[in-house]
C-alpha cells in the first residue's frame, strides 16, 4: 500500500480514536460534571426553602417573644382580666400579626386563652382542638428554656407554623406563669414567596403522600426539562410531610450544549490538522519521495544518465538522497573495480593457460565424482599423442595408469596426495613411463584432483645407463681397492724398511761419524797447535795454512751437523714409529725452566748482547710427562731462539692456561716471515737465511717438527706468533696433573 494512503488511513485511524476518546470523555465527565453541578444546584434549592421557612418561623417567634414577655400578658394569666383579651386579642390582632391561632396557658397547663380563627372557611373548633393537643404540656419542658420552641405542624389539611414561648415579665423574669402559642397558616401565597426567594417553583407535600421523616434528600427526573429535589419536612408531632423543589435542566442543556460544541470543535480541529498534516506529508515527504522514486527508475532504467539524484532541502529525504547519491558512487567504484578485478581474472587466466600449456609437464585437472578429466595442457596431449577431445571428458584410467582402476591412492584409497610411478597410454596403443604427483585444488568451492605428469623415459633411459656405468665403476673400483691395498702393503713394508733403514743407517752413520768429528777435531787441535805456528812463519805458505784452518773447521762444523742430524732423525724416527721410551712422572715447572735455563748458562759469555730471562712459575703446576722429552722441546726453542736474536732477550715462562701448562719462549730476534709460519713445524723447512747458511748455526729443520711430535704425543698444541725484525713467541700446551694421575 502506498506511504500516501497510509498516511490518510493512519489520520482517519488517529481521528477516529481521538474522536470516539472525546465522546466518551463529554459523556463520562462533561456530562457527568454537569449532572452532579445539577444535583447540587437542586440540593441547594432544597436547603434554601428549608431556610426561608425557618426564617418565616423565626419571624413567628420574635412576634410570640414579644407578646410572651409582657407584664400585661403576665398579668393576665394571673387574673384573667378582660381587659388585656379585649383590648389586644381582638380579630384585627390576628389580622395585623397574619396569625390562625392563639393560646395561652397557665402554669397548670389549663388554657386561659384559645381562639382559633380562619379566613378561609374551615372548622375552627377543629383546628383548635388539634392545635389545643399538639401544643398542651410543653410548659414544663421549657420552663427553663427562655427560648421557648417553634415549628410546623400538619392540621386540617395544611400545614402551619406553631411558635411556643413562655410567659415572662417584660425584664424576662420569670417564674414562668405558663406558655403562649401562636400559629400562622403557610398558605399557598407563602409557599410562592417562599419559591419566589429559592428561584425555583416550591411545594409542601403533605405527609403521607411523599417521602416520610426517615427519607434522605432525593432528586428525581421530571421529564425532559425539569428535575425535582425532595426533602423530609419534620413536624412538631413527629408526622413527616416533604419539601419539593422543581428546578428548570438549563444546566444539563448547557452541558449538552457545551459538550457538542466541544466535539463538533474538536471534529473540525481533527479535520483541519489531518488535513494540513496530510498537505505538509503531501508536499514535505511524498512529493518528494515520488520525485525519488522517479529519479533511481530513471537512473534504473538508463544507467548511464547519471549517478545522481537531487533532493532539495536539509531533511531526513535530502539525508536519504545523499546516501543514496554516495550508494550510487560507491556502487559505481565498485562496479568499476570489479570490471577490473574480473579483466585482471581474465588475464590471468589467459596467462595461468598460456603457463600451464608452456610448462614441459603434462598437467590434467580431474572431477573426483566421476573421474573425468576437464582440462588438459598442451604437454600432457603432446605426451599422450593425442588431441584435446580425445582426452578431455573421458575416464582418466583410460589415459594415466590403466593397470589402476579401483586402486587409485586418492580417491580409493583415500591418501591425500599421491607421488608415484605411473604409465601413459599413448595413441599408438603404447606406454611411456611418467611420474605422476595428484593433490586436491579447489576451484571456485569446487574439490578437483590436479595431476603432474612428467615423462620419465630418459631418466630411466639414463639410469638404465648408469647403472651400467656404475656396475662398471665398482668393477674397476674392485680392482683398484685390491691395487691399491697392494700398494699399501707395499707401503708398509717400505715404511718399515725405511724406519729400519733410518734406523739402522743412523746408528751406522753415528759410530764413523763420531770418529771422523773426534778425528777432526784431534787434527785441527795438532794443526793449530802444531803445524800452523810453524808453517806460518813461511810467508808463502801462510794463506794456505788459513785456508786449510777454515777448511778444517768446516769439516768439523758439517760432521757436527750431521751428527745432529742423524741424532734428530733417530728421535724423529722413534717417536713416528713409536718405539720411542716415555719415561713419565710428575714434573715441577719450577725445576724444569731451571733446569733448562742452565744448559744456556754459558750463554751470555758467547752473546752478551742477549740476556736470558726465566720468569718465575706459579706455584703447585705441575704435568706428568718424560723430563727428558719435554728439557728437549725447551731447549730446542730457546735454543733457536738465541740463534735468531742478536740483541734483546729471550724470555721463558709458563702459565696455567685451563687444564693446561702454557709454556712461552718469547725472543727479540729476527722474527719470521708471514708466508713461513704455518711450515716452520714441517721436517727440514727452514727459513731461507744467507748468513746462517755457511755458519755454524746452521740447523737441520728437524728440531721444531721434533718439539711438535712430542708436545702432540701428550695431548699439546705448539703454535709461534712472530712478526719480521721484531721478535717470536713460541707458545706450546701440556695437560696439567689430573688428581686421578696422582
Ligand atoms: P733448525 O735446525 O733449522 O733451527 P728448526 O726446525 O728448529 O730447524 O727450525 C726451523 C726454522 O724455523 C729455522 O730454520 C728458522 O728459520 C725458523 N726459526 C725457528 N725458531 C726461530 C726463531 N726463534 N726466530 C726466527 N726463526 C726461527
């Protein structure tokens, strides 16, 4: 239903309610307040009447009062004169004071006066009697009581007001000598004054024809246009007629009035705001709207006239417009991009294709459902030798592992993937060997087995070879172990011939050599001593006697040298072959630099320019090792250390390095060249020195090989840091004395 009609029916809805609410609310409550207002106006009425009766009756009893309490009266009670009756009780004094009756009283209630008289024509007698009975043998209950008593009494068909008063000297004195009444008929002439002065029409109903004593005040409808209020009117003796008070419904019609009026005001107001609402909805909303709606079909219909509505205004609808003016940009943006988006997929597409058909792997995309294959790259057709209809839509078992029909690890067996050895069924009717990889892809929600297939021939071609070659390798392998296994026992036994050669040729180098040098040095002592002095003195032979000095001299140098020579080959030799005797036991550090030490005590005397420094050990260091062996590792470096240092010091220390003896000779000499420290510990490497070549020195490049075989024999490490023209540090470790080796 349109917003329009629902509007109109939600205003007739509202104004309906608002309507129906009205009336009950002019019925329930202006009506009602009207009604009540009414009620209390006749109630009013009924209290005014009793009022102006009562105002009546006291007028009655100031006339009785004054009479009552006169000494003229007083006195005539007393005697009866006919003085006072003829000349106050005359038919004028009735007249003048409006009055139906007269009786006084003495005090024994005996009555000295009663007259009852009547305009109209009634029985008197009768009246006087009724009157004589309703107001004998009152005296004494108000003697006391100055005010005497009043009232209305019903007699004779009307209704009367009785005033008793007693009677009293003029001063009020008393005793009171007995009691005097008056009474005044309410005639019809009083009952229109007396409903003149209430404002509304009154009526004394007599008693028994309305309500009694007992009755509340009670107000009645009267028909349409009058209402009537009715209350008790009490007499003196206790008979109880009622009051009646006709009041005029000019209220209960101005409540009508007044609540039709307000409905009919309040029906034009409802039309009148349905009506401006419906004309402000009309013109503010759906107007409006309707131009909205006319704008997103047009939009709608023909995208491209525009991507914008225009609302006027600052409202709620222009709000609207406006989100829907962003929706539309949005929407537009995101329609762009997804153009995009979807020619990027597009490209990529063709380019995952053009990858896919350029891979040298033959690639088949599979349905899980029913094994069909749906796509293809070139290779796999290539390999298969087939064209793309005859692959794509058809059972993969006929293409890739015939021989695998119920079997497949994935979808019969449930792997999750699969790399194995398969074959491929070729157009020709023939097979080729692939490698065949499946795993699951998901395309677009959709589970499909994605399988790699790569033709194997020339891999097991070339295995097929390889294994040849490779059975021919252990072949020639086979022969060249049990050569060389030949050879290595060769080796051995070269190995000991040479440790027995070395050996054997040492020791049978040393007992000539030991001759040769003891000869030698016999034969230059003679010559210096002997031969020299005398063939000296012949100038001619003198050079020759130097030169035969010198040549002496190297003799004995070279056989000194060799003797050294043979002495580190045979240690070198026993230590490799291991037959060299270590002599091991507990060894003082302190006792061993000493003892080192002093083998180079003459030292000083040959080169004073070098001093020998022993830095003193730590106390409690002590190794378990051959005295011996290790004496010769310190001599050998100090040793080398004087001879490669022409000034300076040669300094020895050790220290406690972990769990081991750090031992340091540290000199002031030559140092080594870069590139030669890493081979001086090599046999017979000796830094190439011209001096030293011809001199004495000259070594035989076993000794630092023989200082590390045997600082290795026991666990060491032997290292030198040097550096060219300033000095060398030859640093070497021995495990310290475990407790267990105690
Ligand atoms: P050699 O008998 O020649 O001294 P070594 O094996 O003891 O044989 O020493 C090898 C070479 O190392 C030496 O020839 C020498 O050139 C070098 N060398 C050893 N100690 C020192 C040193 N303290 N200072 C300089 N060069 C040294």
């Amino acid at each position: 239903m349109k917003l329009r009609y629902i509007s109109v029916l939600a205003g007739l809805l509202l104004s309906a309610v608002i309507f129906t609410g009205h009336l009950l609310f002019s019925n329930h409550v202006i009506r009602a307040g009207f009604s009540a207002l009414e009620r209390q106006h006749v109630l009013g009425a009924l209290d005014s009447t009793r009022h102006e009766l009562q105002n009546r009756l006291d007028q009655l009893n100031d006339t009785v009062n004054d009479w009552a309490t006169w000494d003229d009266t007083y006195a005539y009670v007393r005697d009866r004169n006919s003085e006072y009756r003829d000349s106050n009780l005359l038919d004028e004094t009735f007249e003048a004071l409006g009055l139906c009756a007269i009786i006084i009283r003495d005090s024994d209630d005996q009555a000295v006066f009663a007259r009852a008289m009547s305009s109209r024509e009634r029985n008197e007698p009768e009246l006087l009697t009724e009157l004589l009975r309703i107001t004998g043998g009152i005296l004494p209950a108000i003697k006391g009581d100055r005010g005497g008593r009043g009232g209305i009494v019903y007699v004779g068909g009307e209704y009367h007001l009785v005033s008793l008063r007693p009677i009293l000297t003029s001063e009020g004195l008393g005793p009171p000598r007995g009691t005097m009444a008056m009474v005044r008929i309410i005639t019809p002439e009083m009952v229109e004054a007396i409903g003149r002065g209430v404002g509304h029409p009154v009526r004394l109903i007599p008693p028994g024809e309305g309500a009694t004593a007992d009755d509340e005040e009670t107000v009645a409808d009267a028909g349409e246009a009058a209402v009537v209020g009715i209350a008790p009117l009490r007499t003196l003796d206790g008979t109880s007629g009622s009051i009646r008070v006709t009041v005029n419904r000019d209220m209960t019609a101005y409540g009508d009035k007044v609540a039709t009026y307000n409905s009919v005001g309040i029906a034009l107001a409802m039309i009148l705001l349905c009506l401006g609402a419906y004309l402000l909805l009309h013109f503010k909303v759906f107007r409006r709207l309707e131009s909205l709606d006319a704008q997103i079909a047009a939009i709608r219909r023909n995208p491209d006239s525009g991507t914008a509505v225009a609302v006027r205004g600052t409202d709620e609808i222009a709000a609207l417009a406006g989100s829907f003016n962003s929706l539309l940009a949005e929407i537009d943006r995101s329609h762009r991009d997804q153009l995009a988006q979807a020619a990027e997929i597009a490209s990529s597409e063709r380019f995952l294709h053009q990858v896919l058909d350029s891979l040298s792997v033959g690639i088949l995309l599979i349905r899980p459902s029913d094994r069909t294959i749906i796509a293809a790259n070139r290779h796999a057709l290539a390999m298969a030798g087939r064209g793309r209809e005859e692959v794509v839509g058809k059972i993969c078992h006929r293409l890739t592992c015939p021989a695998q029909i119920d079997q497949c690890p994935i979808l019969d067996r449930r792997q999750p993937e699969d790399l194995s050895r398969r074959e491929l069924l070729t157009a020709s009717g023939g097979t080729i060997p692939i490698m065949k990889s499946v795993a699951y892809v998901d395309r677009n929600g959709e589970r499909l087995l994605l399988e790699t297939i790569v033709d194997i021939s020339e891999i097991e071609r070339s295995r097929r070879e390889l294994e040849k070659i490779k059975e021919g390798l252990e072949a020639t392998v086979a022969a060249r172990t049990s050569e060389l296994a030949k050879a290595n026992q060769d080796l051995i036994v070269l190995d000991k011939a040479k440790t027995l050669f070395l050996s054997s040729a040492s020791h049978e180098l040393r007992t000539p050599l030991t001759s040769i040098l003891g000869f030698v040095k016999l034969m230059e002592r003679r010559f210096s001593n002997s031969f020299a002095p005398i063939l000296e003195e012949y100038a001619p032979l003198s050079p020759r006697v130097r030169q035969f000095a010198e040549n002496m001299a190297i003799v004995r140098s070279e056989a000194e040298r060799l003797g050294r020579l043979v002495n580190d080959l045979l240690d070198l030799n026993k230590i490799e072959s291991d037959s060299m005797e270590w002599r091991d036991e507990p060894l003082d550090m302190a006792t061993l630099l000493t003892s080192a030490a002093e083998v180079f005590a003459g030292q000083e005397a040959e080169k004073p320019e070098v001093a020998l420094v022993v830095d003193p050990a730590p106390a409690g260091l002590t190794i378990v090792a051959d005295a011996d062996r290790i004496q010769q590792v310190l001599i050998n470096l100090l040793n080398n250390a004087f001879k490669f240092t022409q000034q300076g010091e040669v300094r020895l220390s050790v220290v406690r390095d972990g769990d081991f003896a750090r031992f340091r000779v540290r000199d002031t000499g030559r140092g080594i060249p870069a590139e030669d420290v890493e081979q001086v510990f090599d046999i017979f490497y000796q830094v190439w020195d011209e001096n030293l070549r011809n001199s004495h020195q000259f070594g035989t490049g076993l000794g630092l090989a023989i200082c590390r075989q045997i600082v290795s024999h026991y666990g060491g490490v032997i290292r030198v840091e040097s550096e060219l023209g300033v000095g060398s540090t030859f640093l070497f470790t021995i495990p310290l004395m475990q407790p267990e080796d105690a």
